[in-house]
C-alpha cells in the first residue's frame, strides 16, 4: 500500500495488527533529541516473532512509523488508556523510562493533527477495511494486536512482567471463549501469564472490539526476554538486540498455538 503501511490479505476471519513494530523517523527525525532513544521503545522483531500467521490465512496489517512519532494505538482524542497510572501520549514527548524525546519544542495541536492526518488515520482505515472485508464473508473476526515490551520498565510496572499479558479491557472488547482459549494455551506453556493485568489492552482493541456485532478483539503483550537476549540497561550499543530464532523457538510454538486457537474460535459459528 505504502512504504510504511504494510498490508497482507488472507481469508482466515482472522486478523493480526503491529502497531509499534516501526522504527521509521519520517520528516520529523531531526525533531528528537536522539534517533536511537526515539526508536528504543519500539516492539522489536515482533513481525518475525508472528511470521507464520499468514500461512495460517491471517490478515496481517503494519505500521513502519515508529511509535514515538505518532503511538496507533492511544485514543486519538488525547484521553488517557490507563487513568492514574503512567503511560505515553498520541505523540510521546518521553520515553517509557521518562527521559525527554524532543530537543526543544514538543509537537502542538497543529504538527500532532498533521501526523495524525499522515500516518494514525490511514492506518486505521487499513484495520477497518480489513475488519469490514472479513466481516462480508464470515459471522466473527478476530483482531489480534501484538505486542512487546521490555521486562523491567519500574515507571510503567512494578517488578517483572509476566511472559504473556493478554488485555481484553476486562472482558469487554472479545467473547470470553476466546480468553479462555488463548489463557488456556499460555497456561499450558508453563510461562507466567496474566489477563487484564497492566496491560489490559489499547486503544486498537477497545476501540474495534464489538463481541456484540461479531469483532472480537484480544492483545498480547510479551515480555520480550522470550526471544531476545534482554540486556539489563539497554544503550545504543546493545539496543536492539538481534532477533534470535533459537531462543524464540518455544516461544513461537506457543505463539502458534494462541493464533491457532483465535483462528479456531472465528471460525466457530456465531
């Protein structure tokens, strides 16, 4: 579609979205204090991580920019996801860790209705045209929002984050057969997992779940130390680390198994 959305049609009722996966700067590189901290936050390799999803007929749709220019995922309006607790903005003007992105002036309404005009609403007219073609042909569509994060981030959460923190808003954005069904396979896999923890899923799936109307959506937030060698203290000389298939290997196994299982329950009969 464009060099920085990326869209991959299957017929699968079955969709799987990456949102934070860029790392592209745009016209707006030169704004940041550092180019490295404004793609530190980015969900690494997590493309790769989920590579086998279209052999199984899923519609995968992604981002290039990164995060850090405009965040796909937090309401357009400004409001907060997680009232009280802190997060990023639509366009951040920190990092996860708190430092500041911008050199000077951070983006007014003017510049952050630009971005959103150049890079949020297409994207999002992207998911919804997706979400609209599988609707036509099937009673239910899983969206699927993927994610990750670093283990240790102390402004966001406290101690550890679990492997698998799966973010149905509570219960509200899928049916509770389809949580059930991916909680089933992370418990299986003996990682530690959590439902509606911190993560309890973003704008993408509260915004698009509608159990009710046949689009149930459902995020999974990894912590990333399941397939990448997680430095302590990341820096511009250990960040990124290279995505490492064999130390994902059991990740992605189970991976397989909660896409699988999404697919399985879109395909059940409404």
């Amino acid at each position: 579609m464009s060099d920085w959305l990326k869209v991959t049609e299957g017929d699968a009722p079955l969709i799987v979205a990456f949102p934070h996966i860029g790392s592209g700067l745009a016209d707006v590189a030169g704004a940041f204090r550092s180019p490295w901290l404004a793609r530190r936050d980015a969900d690494w390799w997590v493309d790769d991580l989920y590579a086998f999803a279209a052999d199984l007929g899923a519609t995968l749709v992604a981002t290039g920019i990164s995060r850090s220019v405009i965040d796909v995922n937090r309401d357009p309006s400004g409001a907060s996801l997680y009232p009280g607790q802190a997060t990023t903005e639509l366009c951040p003007t920190t990092t996860f860790d708190g430092e500041p992105l911008y050199a000077d002036a951070v983006p007014d309404e003017v510049e952050i209705a630009r971005r959103r005009a150049l890079w949020f609403d297409p994207y999002h007219a992207a998911l919804q045209a997706q979400i609209d073609r599988l609707r036509a042909a099937h009673p239910r569509v899983v969206l699927y929002d993927a994610h990750s994060i670093r283990s240790h981030v102390p402004r966001l959460f406290e101690g550890e984050l679990p492997q698998f923190n799966i973010g149905t808003n509570g219960g509200a954005t899928c049916d509770p057969a389809l949580a059930a069904a991916v909680e089933a396979v992370c418990k299986a896999s003996g990682e530690s997992h959590v439902l509606d923890g911190r993560f309890r899923g973003g704008w993408t799936t509260r915004h698009y779940g509608r159990p009710e109307n046949g689009v149930h959506a459902i995020q999974i937030e990894l912590a990333i130390r399941g397939y990448m060698d997680e430095p302590e203290t990341p820096s511009e000389a250990n960040w990124p680390p290279a995505f490492d298939a064999a130390r994902a290997a059991f990740l992605t196994a189970t991976l397989v198994q909660i896409i699988e299982a999404a697919r399985a329950f879109a395909f059940q009969e409404a």
